[in-house]
C-alpha cells in the first residue's frame, strides 16, 4: 500500500508530455440515458468521474468484444449518487470514491461483484484488496486514486508560499475556484485549521463552516467548479489558483508546462475511486467482464499513463511510464500519511456528523 500510495505523490509536481485526448466515447456531462434502452447484452452503460478514461482502451474492449460503451461523466460523488437515486438512468457500473461506497450499499444501489468472476482480481496490490470500506471487496475494485492540490499557471501567477493560507488567509486579491465537492471543500478548510479531513467535532465543523463563509464572500472566489473546468480556467486565466485533484491538473501540464500543482504545506484529502456495479445494472455480466479488462496489467497501466492518477495494480508497475515512478522529487516521505499530513477521507459515522457536513455545504451553495 505504502508504494501504491507514494506513487500517488509522484504525480505532485510532475510535468510530462503524452498523445492527449480524443472524448469521442465519453458522454457529455450527465446526460440519462433513455429508459428505453434495454438490455440488448450489446451496450455497456458507465457512470464515472470526467477525464478519468483512455478512450484508446474503451475502443479496445468495443472491439473486442462487439459491443458498444456508452460513458456519462460527473464531477462530485454527491451528484452521482443524487442522479442514480433519482431513477430514470440505468448505467451498469458506477466509480465512486472509497468514502462513499457503503453509504451506496445501504441505499440499496450496488449488486454483489462477485470477485471470483474475475480472473485478473489478483493482479492488485495487496493494500488495495479487502480495504476497510469494502470487507472481502464485496462491492467494489480500486479503480485509480490522488491527492488534492492547489494549482496555478506561472505564465499570471506564481505563489509566494505553498500554503492554504493562499486561499483561507487574509489576503482578497487573487482569484480562486474551489472543486465543487463538499467533502474536499470541508476538508481543506479543515487541514488549514489543523484539523482532520474526517472531524466530526461540532466545535471543529463550525470552525470550517465559518472560515468557508469568510471565503465564499471574498471578492476573488470565482466559483465551485469540477477539476478539468478548474484546469480550463487555470489555462485560460480566469483565475489564479485552483483547488484541483492532482491528476486533472497534470493532464493539463502535459500540455502546458506553466501549469503546475502542490499540496500546500498544511496538508491535504486523498482518495481512491472505485468501479462497482449497480443493483440496476441492465448487462451486470458485460459489466463484469470490463472490470476484469481493467484490471488486466496493461489495461490498467494504459489508464494511468493516460490519466496520471495512482494505480493499484501490482503487475501494472512495471508498465507505468517512468514519469508516474522514477522521479526522485516525487518520493516524499512515507511519514507523510504516517503524520496525517496527507490524509485519506473516510465516511463518516453515521448520525450527527454527516447532517453537519451537508448544512455547511448546503448554506455555502446558497451564497
Ligand atoms: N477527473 C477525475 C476525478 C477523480 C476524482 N477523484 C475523486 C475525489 C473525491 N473527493
């Protein structure tokens, strides 16, 4: 777990070129589909975060296999889940981070995997099989994971200091956009505070509540924005600094290297994302069948090269490009999780704790 993890830091202050992106395959936005669609075993429906595919791969397994993937993309996990609640969409498999996946089990959303279904299961490494949130895997395979940074483009701009205090501090000068994702917005807020990204104390939520008003009203805060929308405005010089999962940001540095990425010195969230497959899943044997893809080494180092997100697959290793493993600024000390420095979300207990994260996010939205 410790190399898998430190390899997501690898992705931290990278700046590497690669072939970039043909979305062709990827949905626009959270388009449903039609409820019309039945299952004809021929389409694969995927609901995941943007960004997050090569669409080379996807082409792949469509060819492959004679059929055809259709990918709808969100930008929270919240709004993931809002949607599928709401019905009217059936999409086979789902990418939710680690934190939310049993508040999806107990919503009734998910099926069973299955894992001895699939041959390339145990291809991954050890620290990501039979994780806290999902005993067994029951429900869920590590899909990718990363941090969050703070981002910036030199060309306009470039931080005096590598610090939330950028943001949180005094100064009403810059112009900044927060991801728009309650769970990093409240957890940044937090580590600047000196607090953990998973406080349930109320003395330590109103804390975050009352700073995140502070900061919502500043004349610089731009807007609440997913990562790729927050590298776009970074890119065109909309704003100065963006709160940004690290990956989105460096796919944008392959292309552009004055954009650049840092976990400020206070700390930050870490993550990992998911594939599972919905209670609703029209085709959960096609479903199944893409998960066992992805897990396959080459696979799932092609989606790595691709997104610069952290892998978790033993034999892709050896696969990733060098950048992702090889550069020395990129091995922070192991202590950083250690310390709590970086740190994983986690759910929350259930009660209290997560009412509260909702009334601070629900009364920042209405600002
Ligand atoms: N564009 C890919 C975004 C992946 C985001 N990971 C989830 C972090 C959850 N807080």
């Amino acid at each position: 777990m410790k190399r898998a993890l430190l390899l997501a830091l690898l992705l931290l202050t990278a700046c590497h070129r690669v072939e970039k992106k043909d979305t062709a395959t990827e949905g626009n936005g959270t388009t449903t589909p039609k409820p019309t669609l039945k299952d004809d075993g021929k389409t694969l429906r995927i609901f995941m975060w943007s960004d997050y595919i090569d669409p080379e791969i996807v082409k792949d397994f469509e060819t492959a296999n004679g059929v055809n993937v259709v990918i709808d993309t969100y930008e929270s996990n919240e709004a993931m889940i809002a949607k599928l609640q709401g019905g009217g969409a059936s999409y086979d498999l789902a990418n939710p981070s680690n934190y939310v996946v049993q508040t999806m089990v107990r919503a009734k959303l998910l099926q069973p995997l299955q894992k001895e279904q699939l041959s390339n299961f145990r291809n991954l490494l050890p620290g990501f099989v039979n994780p806290n949130f999902d005993r067994g895997n029951e429900y869920s395979i590590p899909y990718q994971f990363a941090a969050t940074g703070l981002a910036y483009n030199s060309a306009r701009f470039t931080p005096p200091r590598a610090s939330w205090e950028l943001i949180f501090g005094q100064q009403d000068t810059l112009r900044f956009a927060l991801l728009d994702d309650p769970r990093e917005v409240i957890g940044a807020a937090l580590k600047y505070l000196g607090y953990s990204v998973n406080a349930t104390k109320p003395e330590e939520l109103r804390a975050a509540r009352d700073l995140l008003r502070k900061t919502v009203r500043k004349r610089g805060f731009e807007s609440f924005a997913g990562g790729p929308e927050i590298r776009n405005k970074l890119l065109a010089g909309s704003i100065d600094l963006g709160q940004i999962y690290v990956g989105d940001l460096l796919q944008g540095a392959a292309e552009n290297d004055k954009l650049h990425v840092f976990i400020p010195r206070e700390g930050t969230t870490i993550s990992t994302d998911t594939l599972v497959i919905l209670r609703g899943s029209p085709n959960p044997a096609l479903a199944r069948k893409f998960m066992d893809y992805v897990l396959q080494p080459g696979v799932s180092a092609a989606i790595s090269n691709y997104t610069y997100y952290g892998n978790p697959n033993a034999r892709a290793q050896p696969l990733l490009d060098p950048f992702l493993k090889d550069q020395p600024a990129f091995n922070p000390p192991a202590g950083e999780f250690a310390s709590g420095r970086i740190e994983f979300i986690n759910e929350l207990p259930r009660g209290n704790p997560p009412r509260l994260y909702d009334r601070i996010w629900t009364d920042l939205k209405s600002r």
